[in-house]
C-alpha cells in the first residue's frame, strides 16, 4: 500500500511557537495581569509534559502552587475562571506575535507540503490546539496559499482525550476515509509520536530545544529539522539521508516499511486511553 497522506503536528513541528510564540505570550500575560511570574525555558519544558494550554495553566496552578495574591483560586470554580482569563489573555498576545512574523515555519516545512501536493498526496493537521489557536498560524506562518492545501484538520477540542491519546490521530484518518497505513506523521515531541504510535501512524519527530532529551524510539526516523538545500538535517536516529534532507520518497519507504506491519488502525483507534490523574485538592503553601 502506497502513501496517500502525510498529517502534521503543529506546534514544535510546523513552526517553533511554544518558545518563539505560547511561552513569551504566556509571561506577557502574566506581566499584564500584575502577576510576579514568569515561566523560563526550563519549567515550560516540564509543563509542556501536560497537554493542552488551559490544562497546563490548572495544571501549574495545582500542583506547583505559585503564589498569586488576591488573584488565588479558592475553588474550583474561581481557579477555571483564573485560567479562562490567563488563556484568553495569552491568546491575544500569541495571535499579536504571529502577525509580527516572529513565529516562521520550521525548515523543509513549505517544500515538503508542496512536493507532497505536487505528487497528489493529501495533507491533514492534526493537533492538540484549538481551531481559535491554530487559525494564526495557518494565516500568518503558513500564509493563504499554503494553508488551501489543507485538506483535513483534526484538533483537540474535538476530542475526549488530546495527545497521547490516540483520539485525535483517529478523528483525522476518519475523515480522510484512510488506515493508518496510508499515513506517515510528523511530530516534535514524545507526547505526539505517543499518540500516532498508538494510533499504527509511522511518524518522523523533529525535534526542537523544548524536546531534544524526550524517548523517541518508536519513531521511524528522528531529525535536528526537515532541512533545506544548503541546510541539511542532522540525522539522529534512523537511516541517512540522501540528499541530506527529508523529502518525499523519505516518507514513501518509511509507508512501504510499514506496510508489511501487522495490525491496522482499526484496533489502534478503538483503544481506550489512561486518565490524567486528578488533583487531590489538599490546600498547601505557595512554593512558586
């Protein structure tokens, strides 16, 4: 079976937003609200383990306990309310800094969409954002052109549990009427090549500064980025490249590799999914 579409991530794969775009919008958020917060490269790296932008907010809240002042959640109620307005606020200052152009596609990202639809393959994003989140970067990172070519979106929203669950990798082979196997990934993190394992999707992780030390070994191939003509990829793990860059026929015999694999998609996409934990809710000292 030959490779029909090729589905992306997007945040750390399409484009660096989580540092060049959510980390700085969430600090000026913070600034903007008189909260003395900041969160550093180094803790954001921790609290992109929890996935999706208001559950890392309660998240953070819960269980790193940050002194907010007269702005601390007493129940339940106050602390969604807290994060509604953090995330609201974050969102506004996120969608400002991709129309500033300060958050571009990662390398090869362009050429690989476009020798794919050259090819007639077809192009799918799948993603934990919301579709409010995704809708500036498809506008200003991807830009007019480039986003028509896409041709399903699946986002987390939809979904009862986002990555690295399976959910949303099915929702997208379900509206694309395609298995697994048809399909090759691209991810940047642990979390997402989780959930495109667990849905029998092949995936090639790019990695990025926020998941250069996470597991990749179930993924077919891991690189520095997809690369360019006169900025080659460094392979990490996987074959060599030649030419020293991702390219089409890259995912071709990754999908023909694949496609001798047993199971199917079918299984994979009616597994259920494990439960974050719940907060015990035990008051306790601010420590952040």
């Amino acid at each position: 079976m030959s490779l029909r579409a090729v589905l992306f991530d997007v945040d750390g794969t399409l484009a660096d937003t989580e540092a060049l775009g959510h980390r700085p919008a969430y600090n000026h958020a913070f600034r903007k609200l008189g909260l003395d917060l900041r969160w550093d490269a180094e803790l954001y790296r921790e609290l992109l383990k929890q996935p999706g932008g208001r559950e890392r907010l309660k998240h953070f809240v819960q269980h790193y306990r940050p002194c907010l002042g007269d702005q601390q959640p007493r129940t339940e109620a106050e602390l969604d309310a807290w994060v509604a307005k953090v995330h609201a606020l974050k969102s506004h200052y996120f969608r400002q800094r991709m129309r500033q152009g300060e958050v571009p596609l990662r390398p090869g990202i362009a050429r690989l969409m476009r020798e794919a639809r050259i090819q007639g393959l077809r192009l799918a994003i799948v993603t934990n954002a919301s579709l409010k989140t995704l809708k500036p970067v498809l506008q200003y990172s991807m830009g007019p052109e480039l986003s028509a070519e896409i041709e399903v979106i699946a986002s987390g929203e939809e979904v009862t549990h986002k990555k690295p669950a399976a959910d949303v990798y099915c929702l997208a082979l379900r509206r694309l009427g395609l298995s697994a196997r048809d399909c090759v990934a691209l991810e940047d993190s642990e979390m997402g090549l989780r959930a495109a394992t667990a849905a029998g999707v092949a995936a090639i992780v790019t990695i990025n500064s926020d998941t250069v030390d996470q597991n990749f070994s179930s993924a077919a191939l891991v690189v520095s980025s997809l690369g360019e003509p006169g900025a080659p990829a460094r392979v990490l793990r996987g074959g060599a490249l030649t030419p020293p860059w991702v390219t089409l026929k890259t995912l071709q015999d990754i999908a023909a590799q694949r496609a001798g694999a047993e199971g199917g998609a079918g299984d994979a996409c009616a597994s259920a999914s494990s439960p974050l934990l719940a907060h015990s809710g035990e008051a306790t000292p601010c420590r952040f």
